[in-house]
C-alpha cells in the first residue's frame, strides 16, 4: 500500500535540509515526511514505496496537486553512506520504479540510497491518458508512397486530436522541466543537501535540465547514453533514423565477412541487395501477412544488438524460400520483435512519451516534412525514415506550453560524466560528445558498440568500473576514454542462432532486454 501526507492542515515536518532556499509557496511540498511501505508488483522486490504531493503547476502552486511515486532500495553500508542517487531509466515515459531494485546489486548501491520514481504522467504516479485514434482506415507502410504521405499527417492529427480530448488540464504541464522540478521536490522531502544522480537515454536530458535549473543541489551526475542537447525533439528522431541505418550498413559489412556461414553475399552491397529482395518479395507476397513494412522494423529492432546480429542473418536467409516454413518461422520471429516493442512503448507511458516531444516546437509547414519523408524513405528504410521524418502529432500541438525547454549548461555543480556508444542506434553517438562539451563534462567512449544503456550492463565491466570510482569516491576518467564495446556473434557457438530456432532466440533478446538498465524504446511510429 503507497502512502502520502496530505497537504491539507498540519504538515509533519522533514529533517531541516527540506526546504532550503525554497520558495515560500513550495515549502509545504518539500516539508512532506513520506510514509514508506513495501513497493508491490513486479520488479519492486526489496524496495520500499511511497507517494509524494507536487503542484501541477510550479506557476501556481497553490492551484491543483498529483502525485508522484517513489521507491527506495536503502544503502547496505550505512556507516559509509554519502546520500541519495536519483535514477532515471528514459523513454520519454519510462518507470522508474523498479530501477533502483536493478542497481542495488551493484557497488553504488552499498553506499547510495537509490531512489527511483514514475514520472508525473506515468505509472502509479497521476496518469496522463490519452485516447489512442481509429487508424483502421489508415495504411502507413514503412516506405509510403507520395500518395501516401498524407495518411502520416492525418494519424499525427488523430492522435493530437485524441489526447486533447481526455488529458484534462494535467497535459501542459507535463515537461521535462517540471519532472526536474519534481526531482528536486523529491530530494527535500528525503531531507537531502544535495541529490546525486543516474539517468540513461532521455533520462540524460532530464538530468541535464535538473543541473541547469538546481545546479547548487546536484552533485555527482552520470549521463548514459544521450540525448544531443540541440536536437530536442525533431532531430533526435531524424538522428535515430540515420543511426539505425549506419548500424545496418556495419552488419552487412559483417554478414559479408561470414559469407561462408551465413551466404547472404560476399560484399556488403550483395548483403544489403539479399535485403532488398526479401523486402520486394515480402512486399508482393506476404508470409502469413508479415509484408514489407513488418521486414522493415524487424530489421530496424535487430539491428541494434549487434552481439545477436546471427539472428537478423537468421530472419533475412529464411525468407529467402519463399513462403516456407523457414519463412513462416521467421515471421512469427519477426511479429514477436515488433509486438514487444509495442508493449514496451504502451507500458512505459505513451502519453507522456507523445507530449513531452510536444514541449519543444515542430515545425508548421507540412510540405518539408513530406520533402523529409521522400528522402529518408529512400536513405533510411531500414531506420524507418519515411515514418520518423513524417508529421508528429506535436505538429498539430493543441496547447501552448507554459515555457521553453530549459538552456542547458553546468554553473555551479562538479564535473560529471557521459557515456555513449559508437553506434548507438536510440540516442546516435553525436549527442555524447555534443553534451559532454555543452557541460564540460568527461566522456566515456564505447568503443564500435551499437547497444545503449551501460552501466552495470553484463557487457560493459569497463564503463561500470569508471563509473564506480567517480559516484563513490569521486575520481573522474580522464576527459575522454574508451571501453571496448561488445563481441560481435561467435557463429561457431553451439548456441547459435539457425533458422530453425528464430522465435526462441527472438524472445531470449527480448528477455535480456528486460534484464537490463534502459531496454531500448521504440521508434515513435504508428502502431499498424
């Protein structure tokens, strides 16, 4: 059972760290003392969960109220204890209740009390629901024609349509400045100095902007993954579409060097037109329905492991047949690949993850996005580029934010440190180094990786021991150094993907994703 102190009458005070230097009309949220219970439901073994009040609207703080969940997985060592760290897995939308249950085993969680929380909009924190539109009229292929384009445009609109419709008066509020605000809220309820902090993916961005709005309460931060600081949102979708396709071309280099073991071809131009092919056939004559836009984001979903690029070699020969049972099996491979992506989208908040995109302006003119839409279907299928280059539902945004997203800069908080791969294909490697140089901050370069998400991953002992070394005794990596990224597949192993066992291999993925700090979110497309 979660439980709060109201904020009506008498509030039960905080240790005195609360509400320092906090505006007069916001001293009642950080003076709230949690009631602590254990968390329940899954993945919150161990943990500890609570409920907090925060305003709405930080404008008004006397005006409405939600509230925010939090849980905890206390420090083990406590006579070596040096405060809280804040967690954040992504999304935009992701939980973050369990996340601390997943760090506990590791060294910060001897010496930290990490502290995770659902995002305002998300989870057992005040929801934002939006009705989700009527697309069954609507057909959005992975590659649309020009006639086509326009079928994008009316699924943005439905879907802006949609969350007008149900998100009450809660969606304007729902930004990433006011979940920075939050956090802080969070910390002075725990009756904390300082926070220190952790976030993958979109949670770098989050804590970009909780430095730059409480830089005199934030002490050591780790950025894994990032967000560039100025492709906020637009161009963080046109990035990942140019990223998956990059990471593409590295595994057709690597189908090409195992010709002998995979016969996909011997260069990687015959690999990618063994691709092409299987696309125009799936495109033609569908196996079992799975057609050419199911190929393309089952491509665009198996590419970005590349310790598992045996099992897209397995899905793109076994459609070579025709419609066989190879074939067969590597479309209900294939199906299982996109429906857990979907479900991962729908659970970690698909409002939250549509409007925060909305607190950044798109652009108005729908004839660039369709000049977009014609240049990334034919550059970036397998990034799906025709879809992430395509009208957002923010395009058609139905309110006004209160304000802009926040100027991100470190003034006044210690060096931190960014992760990123080489390759990563959610957030592209340019962002890593662009926010490292934004906040002066040291970069920990994993090395020719696709993968994101690295500290404490099982692949990644070099990133988490850097890593450890600054959160618990404060030693910083050198300004720029490198870890080595993950083995490519061993097809010589007994374990080895065939394409007789596709399926199974698909949903040990899928499983070790779960498994790990920020499983990877799907592209922001329509669900067809």
């Amino acid at each position: 059972m979660l439980g709060a102190a109201a904020l009506t009458g008498v509030l039960v005070s905080a240790p005195p760290a609360a509400a320092d230097a906090v505006a007069p009309d916001l001293a009642r949220f950080y003076d709230q003392e949690p009631t602590w219970n254990p968390c329940t439901g899954p993945g919150l073994d161990g943990l500890e969960c609570a409920k907090i009040v925060v305003p709405m609207d930080y404008g008004n703080p006397r005006g409405e109220k939600i509230r925010v969940a939090i849980s905890r997985h206390k420090a083990t060592d406590r006579d070596h204890r040096r405060g809280i760290l804040l967690v954040n897995p992504g999304g935009p939308g992701g939980s973050g209740l369990g996340l601390p249950s997943y760090l506990g085993s590791q060294k910060i969680g001897e010496v930290y009390d990490l502290i995770g929380f659902d995002p305002r909009g998300v989870g057992q924190s005040t929801q934002l629901r939006c009705t989700e539109p009527d697309l069954d009229d609507l057909d959005l292929p992975t590659r649309p024609t020009s006639a086509e384009l326009h079928n994008y445009t009316e699924w943005a609109r439905r879907t802006e349509e949609g969350c007008d419709r149900t998100a009450g008066s809660l969606r304007p509020h729902i930004t990433t400045a006011n979940t920075a605000r939050d956090m802080d809220v969070i910390r002075g309820v725990l009756g904390e100095k300082k926070a220190n902090y952790l976030g993958y993916s979109y949670g770098t961005y989050l804590g970009a902007v909780y430095g730059s709005l409480f830089p005199e309460r934030l002490d050591r931060s780790v950025l894994d993954s990032s967000i560039h600081p100025d492709r906020v949102w637009r161009g963080t979708w046109l990035a990942m579409a140019r990223a998956h396709t990059e990471n593409v071309e590295r595994f057709t280099e690597w189908a090409a060097d195992h010709d002998a073991e995979l016969g996909l071809g011997n260069t990687p131009e015959a690999v990618f037109q063994t691709m092409e092919d299987v696309a125009q056939r799936l495109h033609e004559n569908p196996v079992d329905g799975f057609d050419r836009s199911s190929f393309d984001q089952t491509v665009f979903a198996l590419n970005r492991n590349q310790g598992g690029w045996d099992v897209l070699a397995g899905v793109i020969s076994s459609f070579r047949e025709g419609d066989s049972a190879e074939a067969k099996e590597a479309a209900r491979a294939g199906s299982l690949r996109i429906a857990a992506d979907r479900a991962r989208l729908a659970d970690g908040g698909s409002s939250t993850f549509t409007t925060i995109r909305c607190e950044a302006d798109w652009p108005k003119g729908i004839g660039g996005y369709y000049a977009d839409m014609r240049e990334y279907t034919g550059k970036y299928a397998y990034g799906l580029g025709g879809a992430l280059s395509a009208p957002d539902p923010c395009t058609f945004r139905s309110y006004t934010p209160d304000e802009k997203p926040v100027e991100l800069k470190r003034d006044g908080y210690p060096t931190g440190i960014v992760v990123q791969g080489h390759y990563d294909t959610q957030t592209a490697w340019a962002g890593g180094p662009a926010m490292a140089k934004r906040l002066r901050d040291s970069l920990i370069i994993v090395e020719n990786d696709s993968n994101h998400g690295y500290y404490g991953g099982p692949d990644y002992d070099c990133v988490t021991e850097q890593i450890d070394d600054y959160l618990i005794d404060g030693i910083l990596p050198g300004s720029a150094t490198t870890c080595p990224g993950k083995p490519l597949p061993d097809l010589t192993a007994a374990d080895a993907a065939d394409e007789d066992n596709l399926t199974e291999k698909v949903q040990e993925q899928i499983d070790e994703e779960e498994e790990q700090p920020a499983p990877a979110v799907p592209a922001p497309v329509p669900a067809t």
